[in-house]
C-alpha cells in the first residue's frame, strides 16, 4: 500500500501518470488478486522507482521476510505485465474534468468541443 500511495502522491517526482492498487475478485470471493495498475512516462522512470525507491525495496523486503517465515518453502504467484505504447498509441478523453486529472497534467490536450 504504501508504494501505490508514494506513487499516487508523487507523480511529478516519479513520473507516475497514475497508480491505482485493484482487487480482482473473480468466481470465488475467498481468492482475491490484488494488483496494481500504474502508468509511467518512461521505462526509465519505472526502473527508476523499483531499483532506487524505499517504497519498492520495502514490498521486496516484506515478500522476503515473509518467505523466510516459511523456510522458503511457499507457493506464489507473482507477475508483472509492462505494456509500451507508441508516442501516438493511447487516446483517452476526459469530460467535465479538472485540468488535473488522470493524464492531463502530463500531456498536451484537444478540447473537442462537444
């Protein structure tokens, strides 16, 4: 939690567009997922806060510790999808929303006029 919220507060200093952690219930309620979406501007700026951030080394260092409890013995499953867009790849439209919103701080913007 705490490196979503990192994330979610410092998108200037991370170039973190947004992070947002979900849960996934799926057919059993008794078998949640839990993941984390988050966009960044740059491969860069994700390696970044994954190699140099407390926040990150926190979650590795909990997995660990956790591990450790069970003699390394445990069965996880863990996963991590990285999707790059082209520059011209992603189309998003805002309607009746601040000028802070979502992508907007970070992009150029077309009022469509609608």
């Amino acid at each position: 939690m705490n490196g979503v919220k990192f994330l979610q507060s410092h998108p200037l200093e991370t170039n973190c567009i947004s992070a947002r952690l979900v849960t996934d219930v799926g057919d059993d309620p008794r078998l949640p997922q839990t993941e984390t979406l988050a966009w960044f501007l740059s491969l860069t700026d994700l390696e970044n806060w994954v190699w140099n951030h407390p926040t990150h080394a926190a979650i590795f260092n909990a997995m660990f510790t956790h591990s450790k409890k069970f003699n390394f013995n445990i069965q996880v499953l863990l996963g991590h999808e990285v999707l790059v867009m082209p520059k011209s790849g992603l189309r998003a439209e805002y309607h009746n929303c601040h000028n802070t919103t979502g992508f907007l701080p970070f992009f150029e913007a077309t009022d469509l006029g609608r």
